[in-house]
C-alpha cells in the first residue's frame, strides 16, 4: 500500500471515528424522509398542514377543517411510508448482520433463501386465488421455511457450519425459485400470471394499515435481537476460533442471528415482494461513514436503508405516469454499486500485493 493510499485510509478512519458516536443525528434525516415523503403524490400536501394535521388529529380532530386531507395521510400515505421506513430498516440491519456473521461483505439479506422461499409461498397462494391476507401469511411462512431447510444442511457440514449455511442458502433458494417458475407456467395467462409478475417484482401499492400493523410485531422482534447481539457480532467478525476464545457461544449467536434476519427478511416479502439490493447496498454505505462496530453500524444502517427505500419508492409512484415496481428501480441503483464494490476490492487486493 503506498504512502498516499495510507493517509487517505487514516484520515477515513479519522473521520468515522468523529461521526460513529454521533450517528443520533441521523434521525433527523428519517424525520425529513418521512414527512417529505407523506407530502408527495397526485395529492399534494404541504409539510406544515401535514405537521397541523398529525397534531390536531390526536389533540383536537375538530379543528382539522379538511378531513379528505385526513383521511389521504392516515389511510393511505402514511401507513406506505411507514411500510417503506420499517422495511428498508430492517432489511438494512438484516444485510449487515450477516455480512458480520459470514465475514462476507457481499452477503444479502436473502443467503439462506428467506426471500425465495417467501416469493413461493405468495405465488402458490395466487395461484389457487386465495385473498391478499392469505397471500401474506403463506409467504411469510414461507420464507421461515426455506432457512429451516437450508439451516439442516449445517448438520451434513459441522465442520465448517458458515460453508453449510451456504450451500444450504443455494440449494435452498434454486429449489424455491424453480418452484416458482413452475406455478408462474401453471398460472392463467390472462388473471394470475400478471397478477404473479407484479407482486413478484415489489412494490407497496397494496400497503394499508391493517398489512402494516400484521408485521409490526415479527419485525420488532428481529430488530431486538439484532440489537441486543451487536457485541456479540462484533466478536464473531473476527472468526469463530477468537469469538470462542472469548466466551462467545457462537452456535447460539449464530442460530439467533439467523432467526431475527429471516423474521424481518419473511416479513418484508410477505407484504411488498421482493425488494432487492437495500440489504447488501446500505450496509457499505453504512460502515463507510461510521466503520464496522456493530455498536453504530446497525443503528446507522437502519436509519439509512429506511431513508434509502422511502425515497426510491417516492421515485417510482411519482417519477413517472405510471407506478413502478420498487424492485427495478432498488436493482438499477443497487447493481451499479456492487459493480463498483468489486472494483475496489479488486483495487485493494492488486495494491495489497
């Protein structure tokens, strides 16, 4: 590594040792997301009527004059930002908790095939045309099930248990999406198959508060447990021989951290489809303005990757005359990115040498 390559590296570490401690101040960036984005649709509403109406409405209903302007925020913009916030949260924390766990920073949220095996469970309930609940309920069940399956692949492999994590993610999420492509070929052309193509490429148009509120307690959940093992991941990046050295029951940690990703992982998908590349982008961007403690790494990924999500999907239902699937606009951004991760990495590797 040359000299110049070495000040630049010194003064990053540098500056994210001033930010981590204060990554608090992200919340403000979360509070102008969310009411930036309730304000914007075909719908328009300024931030201080917004404001005026969160106000009046717990306080005072009777003086909130225009009560269509109530009802649009309450029923409508407000439960898919919040979706939008929460999701893009967790899956945020989800991506770097995995990438800490498997000491990969091109891990994803969906390794261990949670999102495939979601996806399954949502098309197989469509296809026998069960409601939008029903729908839900099997994907989320769904995608449990999937890491399940990967996760007894460890047993074959308990002599390195992460490479058993793997291959079980692999087997897994190819099982999953051919069964997927399978109910895609047996689907009515003309109802469901468009039906399955849509939800298939996300989006949070069918978002209401009563969705919102079916994963608020599967995701809080997994926010804890990811929180409360912030410490713990810190130890386990450094390899599972140091973490056990230091008292860390790495079998547990890891099998917690696997339950509280896929529960935030599953529920995502359950309510909005796939949504793809939040988990692997944000949590660079992440460690790239506060470092790798855990400590402030997830607490900042969170924040991040809702702003990061609420402001794509601002783009895709107003950007254009029709709504696109959040989806497609996460992978342009997200693929451009990975493709510049890899170019640094291979960057470092050749200056290594």
């Amino acid at each position: 590594m040359s000299l110049k390559q070495t000040e630049i590296l010194e003064k990053r570490n540098s500056i994210q040792e001033r930010l981590a401690p204060r990554w608090p101040l992200f919340f403000i960036l979360l509070i102008l997301a969310f009411l930036v984005s309730s304000s914007l649709g075909k719908y328009k509403i300024s931030i201080p009527e917004i404001i005026h109406t969160i106000y009046y409405h717990y306080m005072d209903p009777s003086q909130i004059a225009n009560t269509n302007m109530e009802t649009t925020l309450f029923n409508i913009r407000f439960p898919r930002v919040v979706a939008a916030l929460v999701i893009g949260g967790g899956l945020s924390i989800a991506g770097a908790s995995y990438q800490g766990m498997f000491k990969n920073p091109m891990v994803s949220p969906d390794i261990l095939g949670a999102s495939a095996g979601a996806a399954f469970g949502a098309c197989v309930a469509m296809l026998f045309g069960l409601n939008t609940y029903l729908v839900q309920i099997i994907s989320f069940f769904g995608g449990l099930l999937a890491v399940l399956l990967a996760t007894k692949v460890t047993q074959r492999l308990s002599h390195d248990p992460i490479l058993g994590l793997v291959l079980g993610g692999i087997m897994t999420s190819t099982l999953c999406s051919a069964g997927t492509s399978m109910v895609k070929l047996l689907a009515d052309a003309d109802n469901k198959l468009p039906q399955i193509t849509y939800w298939l490429m996300g989006g949070f148009n069918t978002i209401n508060k009563e969705r919102i509120a079916s994963i608020l307690l599967p995701m809080a959940v997994g926010f804890v447990i990811l929180f409360l093992s912030r410490w713990q991941l810190n130890v386990m990046s450094f390899g599972e021989d140091e973490a056990r050295s230091l008292g860390v029951k790495t079998k547990r940690v890891r099998r917690m951290i696997i339950a509280a990703s896929t529960l935030i992982t599953a529920s995502a998908v359950s309510v909005c489809g796939l949504v793809g590349w939040v988990g692997l982008v944000i949590p660079h961007i992440g460690r790239a303005i506060v470092g790798a403690n855990f400590k402030h790494l997830l607490p900042t990924c969170a924040i991040l990757g809702a702003v990061f999500l609420v402001s794509v999907d601002d783009v895709a239902r107003c950007a254009f005359s029709v709504e696109l699937p959040i989806g497609i606009l996460t992978s342009f951004i997200g693929v451009p990115f990975f493709y510049f991760i890899l170019r640094h990495n291979r960057g470092k590797g050749k200056s290594d040498d």
